[in-house]
C-alpha cells in the first residue's frame, strides 16, 4: 500500500516578547511556526520503522551483503551460579575454572566448587562436553578477551543434570558441604537447549553485545566447539574483510552515541543492524577504498587493543577512542557518512 501524503517538519519560533504559556493561542502570531518541507515520501520515512517492527531478517541479510544474522545466542542458566546473595553465591557455575583429561579420568572444577573427580566414560555416557563460549564480559569494542569453557551436554538439559548428579555421588567422601550444596543448586537453577548450535570453523563471525552499548569483535572459531550465549548476537561472513568491516562500523555507532551525548537502549535486537543500513555504512554503500581502509585499520586495532576489564562499555569505547587507529577510522567514517541519515539511525539504538 502506499499513500499519498506529504510529509513536512514543524519548529518552534517563539517571538523573544513571550514566554510559553498554556494561554498562548496561534491566532495573530505570525511566524510562530516554521514549517518546511520533509524531503522524503511517506512510504520512505516509514520503511526503516516497518522493517525494525517485523524484523525482517532476509531483508537485513540482503542489504547488508551477510550470509547469516543471529540475534540471539543460546540460552544458558548457571554460568557463574545466578546473582550474589548476602556476599555469597548461590549455586555453582558450569565455568569451569580448571579441567585436565588423562588415563581415561576427567578431573574439573566448576566455578565456586571443589575439584571433581569422574571417569571419562561417565562424559560419553550423558554426552557432555567442553565448549568454548562467546560470553558477553568478555567482549569489548575490536577484541574478545577470551572464551570461557563451559559444560554441556548434546543430548539435552536433563542429561547435564544427570552427569552432575552423578559426579556428586562418586565424590561425596571428598567434596566440602558447601561443594554438595553449590553444585546441588546448580542442578536445580541450570537451563541449556535441547541442541547445541556451534560456529562453523570455516566462518568469519562478529560478535556484539545485545544489552545497552553494543562493542563488537571478530570471531574466527579455531574449533568446532565454539558456541554463543544468549546475551551475545552474531554476523556470519564469508570472508574475513567484511567481518572486520562491520565490527569497525558497530563500534563507531557505539562511539558516536557517547560522543553525541546520548543514551543506548536497553537491549537490541535487529534495530542495532538496520541502523548501519539507515546510516549508509552497509558494505556496498562505501567506496572499495574506503572500505579497504576501514578493513586495515579494524584489523590493527584487534591485534592492537589490550585484554582489559573495563567497569563499563562507556569506558571502554573512550579508551579506544584515544588510539590513532581509532581516531583515523572515525575520521574516515565522519567525512563519509550522511549527517541527516546517522542522526536517524542513531534513534533506533
């Protein structure tokens, strides 16, 4: 459907005699208002709305040139045993803070445990697994600081359950109270999916935080055990240039939200997305070499950017804004970028 609909802007013009007040009337005040013409038809004004309200995923795809956009990874309760309750944790976690296999014997410590002693084939038997995990701490803008390893099984949440339960049982003489009680929590509060999706090894992936400032990083998964949790949403490429492309323009819109003095949303879903393709920064929008710069210099700031703990993504990004590699992408990106169409953008994130 479209309509037939003129569209214009209106701004406030208030004589310097008056002050506003509820009394105010338009009748005989001349150039109160100044309206002017928008520039741009309705069905254009309402497009990017639209495709943010039905989350139209093929669409993004397309436009931003990607093989896969995924907004959410799994979810996963009892990484780092819930929230701290009167100075203490209430339950275990599935990190693992140490694990070591040999002579068919797996030992592990999951966080805020004791050592756990099991035989390898009790793993096999409930197939559980280490898996290396894109965990939302640990991304800053250009740079994952590492992955966490985490227990999963394959065959589902009731099968992880049953394992723990087990290597409880086989290490009840040895384990504290605290230990039995810890893990036993950990039994009744863990959630994971029926099905592990993992990251394909031959992929170039970014990843970026969904809740409030959105840094991203390239992944390139070394194995094939590498998976996303929930608080986590992903890119997949086919080559390794558009990863670092599109890492580079998330965290200069995450900048230039700081720098403008405004607010992030609370969490972001396919909006975040559409505002690189409102703000005329998908890949073809650019020209080759400006694309090769922005490449190069994304590049050297993932090999340049230290593993940090920042207390907050804010700092974060004003840390890295003081690098020259970072300061020369912005330069770049700000002689490129429309300034009407990042303002629209910026008001979706």
């Amino acid at each position: 459907m479209t309509w037939d609909t003129k569209l214009y802007t209106v701004k406030l013009n208030m004589p310097e005699e008056l002050r506003y007040s509820k009394d105010l009337r338009l009748d005989g005040i001349q150039g109160f208002l100044i309206i002017n013409p928008y520039g741009k038809d309705y069905d254009k004004y309402i497009e990017p709305g639209l495709l943010c309200f039905m989350e139209d995923i093929d669409e993004l795809k397309r436009g931003l040139g990607v093989n896969k956009i995924a907004l959410m990874g799994l979810y996963i309760m009892g990484i780092y045993g819930g929230e701290e309750k009167r100075g203490q944790l209430k339950y275990a976690g599935l990190a693992l803070e140490q694990y070591s296999i040999s002579r068919a014997v797996f030992r592990f410590k999951l966080f805020n445990t004791d050592e756990l002693i099991v035989p390898l084939d009790l793993m096999e038997r409930y197939g559980v697994s280490i898996y290396k995990m894109v965990y939302e701490g640990e991304i800053n803008p250009f740079r994952l600081n590492k992955y966490i390893n985490i227990l999963l099984s394959r065959r589902g949440e009731q099968s992880l359950k049953q394992f723990l339960r087990d290597a409880l049982d086989l290490n009840s003489r040895k384990i504290s109270e605290n230990t039995q009680k810890n893990v036993e929590g950990l039994i009744n509060e863990l959630k994971q999916p029926d099905s592990i999706k993992i990251l394909n090894p031959n992929k170039y992936y970014v990843a970026y935080r969904r809740n409030r400032a959105f840094t991203a990083c390239v992944i390139k998964p070394e194995e094939d055990n590498v998976l996303v949790e929930s608080h986590v949403s992903y890119v997949e490429c086919d080559n390794e240039d558009m990863a670092y492309y599109y890492s580079a323009m998330l965290n200069y819109l995450a900048f230039k939200i700081i720098e403008l003095k405004r607010g992030f949303n609370r969490s972001h879903s396919a909006r975040l997305l559409l505002a690189v393709l409102n703000a005329g920064l998908s890949w073809n929008d650019l020209d080759e070499e400006t694309r090769r710069d922005v490449v190069e210099l994304s590049r050297t700031l993932h090999s340049k950017v230290p593993r940090e703990e920042y207390g907050n993504q804010r700092v974060a990004l004003k840390v890295i804004s003081e690098l020259n590699e970072f300061r020369k992408l912005k330069s770049i990106l700000d002689s490129k970028v429309d300034k009407e169409r990042l303002e629209e953008a910026l008001k979706l994130v």
